[in-house]
C-alpha cells in the first residue's frame, strides 16, 4: 500500500441508548397495499433500531407478511404492526419475535 491511505468516520453512539449501535430514525413507514391485513402487537425491550431491525426481520420471515412496521419507545412498549394478505396467527408473531430475543408486552 505505498503512497495510499484510508480515511475512516467513526460514527458517535454515546447518545444512541444503546451500545449495539449508533442512533437511527425511531418510527418506520411505509404505504400498505389495498386489501391488506393489519395487526398491531407490543414488544417490549426494544432499545435502537438494530433491535428494531432484527425484529422487523424475524417477523417478515411469517408467511404471507407483506411487511412490518415499528414505532419505536425506547425504554418502554414499541409498537410492532404487521402487514399481511392473510391473518396472522398471534402465536407466530410471538414465537417470530422471541427468536429475535424479545417478548409480546402484555398489554
């Protein structure tokens, strides 16, 4: 590597809450499409939008989800809802999110 070098940004994530990753938008959103199912479940632990993320991804794997959206409470019940062609049953959005490493609020 003669003559080359690399400049590298650090990103802060002191004021991130949470030391798994820097500071992201909280709420995500997205336009849901005619005719689609929609159910709305509490999630507690949720601390960043990583968290968030492996959220979201755990339960876009659920068949016929057509996508998951999360607002975000730091610290206290985030709201997860999820979109789908057909009914979701609650068991499988639970069972989606304690693979992530979280648990349904019971409110």
């Amino acid at each position: 590597m003669c003559g080359t070098s690399s400049d590298l940004t650090l990103t802060d994530t002191s004021s991130s809450g949470c030391a798994c990753c820097a500071p992201q938008d909280s709420k995500t959103t997205s336009v849901p499409t005619v005719g689609s199912i929609s159910a709305s479940f509490g999630v507690a632990g949720l601390t960043c939008g990583s968290c968030a993320s492996r959220v979201t991804s755990a339960v876009g794997e659920i068949d016929d989800v057509t996508d998951v959206q999360i607002n975000l409470v730091s610290g206290g019940t985030s709201t997860v809802t999820v979109l789908s062609n057909q009914a979701v049953p609650a068991a499988a959005v639970r069972s989606a999110v304690e693979q992530a490493g979280y648990q349904l609020s019971n409110a």
